[in-house]
C-alpha cells in the first residue's frame, strides 16, 4: 500500500538536519498510535527476524514555497508520502495518519489536510523507477557509493535480494542505472547520509518491483530515502 497525506506547513524554513532526520520518529509515532507493539517491535529489531524495517516514507515537499538558496522551505502546501509491503504496518500507517489532525515533523507542526490512496498497479519487469529521494547504497567499509561509482549496482541489486527474502519473493534482479542526480549529504540520527536520487531499470519479480514502490530503493528507507515516484 501506498498513500499521500496532504499537510500544510508554516511560513519559513525546516532545518535541513530535519528534513530526513525524523522521519523514523513520525513513523514509530503514527504506527504507535495504533499498535504500540508494533512500533516497538519495529524499533527495537526490525520485522519477521530481521533488522530490515519494511516501511517507506518521504520528507515534506512543498509546492509554491518561496525560493531561499541552501534553504528548505515551506508553505501551505506540503504532501509526505508513505508506503508498506507489510498489510499490518501499511494498514496502521493508514489509521494513525487519518486519525490526526497534526504531525510533528521535528520543531514544525503541520496541519493534516487528508489522506488519500494511491491507485493500485499492476507492475511489469523490467520497469523503470524514479526516485524522488537520494538512494542510499553502503559497502562494507561504511562508504556511501554514488549511482556512477563502481559497486552501487550491486550494491542495490544485494539490498534488493534482501528485501525479497524477508517478503519471500524471488531475489533475482538486474539493475541498470540510468540517469543520477547530483550528490547530496545529509545529517540524521546516527550519522551522515550520503547518496544521489536515481532513475533505474530493473528486471525482477513483478511483485518484487510493486514491493519496491511501498518500500523504497537502497537502505535508510525509514529515514526518508529512497522513496519511488
């Protein structure tokens, strides 16, 4: 499942250290309004016996803010998406969204406008995804690749294979790069973040590419990144 929550922001700009850097927090904090467990589980050890974490979320974007330079800004109208290929987290997502009236995004109160489902796909492979954040793909030595360096392809395609076997879908991907955006650096909880958004074309599983667009591409996904158009 996947869903768009319209929410109206206030005049000025969000600390950039606060456009990915609580998204973890809103997520625990909407499933926990209706499945503490839950959210607990998920915080504490992942999902299903694994330190994977099935959920996807975006940042705020913001349409018809004013342009400020090195500045996220906001305005009246913000959408933050969100997505699970888990039924019980996408389901809990859903509810705790459309029960509030507001959402904390670090020191920035946004008023919830709605909520509204994305249309059901039928995915076909190979498809091409877009993503609308910077995708995150880590090597062993805690260095962050960038979607031209030598490795992140199969860096990606391992991520992907993981995923798949914590859903139990097919792990087998093909991976092709075809355009990258500029590199971007964020600080989050835990550390620096650093990778570039990504058009790619994958051959894999139908499933596993409609599992892909609830969840996201590379890691850090509950976080913020990686999140499909």
């Amino acid at each position: 499942m996947r869903f768009y929550v319209d929410v109206a922001g206030p005049a000025g700009q969000l600390p950039w250290r606060y456009v990915h850097g609580v998204a973890h927090a809103v997520v625990y904090s909407v499933i926990g309004d209706q499945a503490p467990a839950l959210a607990t589980q998920l915080h504490d050890t992942g999902w299903a016996g694994s330190a994977l974490r099935p959920v996807g979320i975006s940042p705020p974007v913001f349409s018809g803010a004013p342009k400020k330079r090195s500045a996220y800004m906001m305005s009246p109208n913000g959408r933050i998406w969100f997505g699970s290929p888990v039924p019980a987290l996408a389901a809990s997502l859903l509810a705790g969204v459309t029960s509030r009236r507001e959402l904390q995004w670090g020191p920035v109160t946004l008023a919830v406008k709605g909520a509204q489902l994305e249309p059901l796909t039928s995915p076909e492979s190979p498809a091409v995804l877009e993503t609308r954040t910077p995708v995150l793909v880590k090597v062993n030595d805690d260095r962050y690749l960038l979607p031209e360096e030598d490795g992140f392809v199969a860096g990606l395609a391992a991520n992907i294979r993981h995923k798949a076997d914590l859903l139990g879908l097919p792990g087998d991907a093909e991976v092709e790069v075809l355009a990258a955006g500029s590199r971007r650096r964020f600080d989050v909880s835990g550390g620096i973040r650093i990778g570039a958004t990504a058009t790619i074309r994958l051959h894999a599983d139908a499933r596993l590419i409609g599992a892909l667009r609830e969840w996201g591409l590379g890691v850090g996904n509950i976080q913020g990144f990686g999140w499909v158009k």
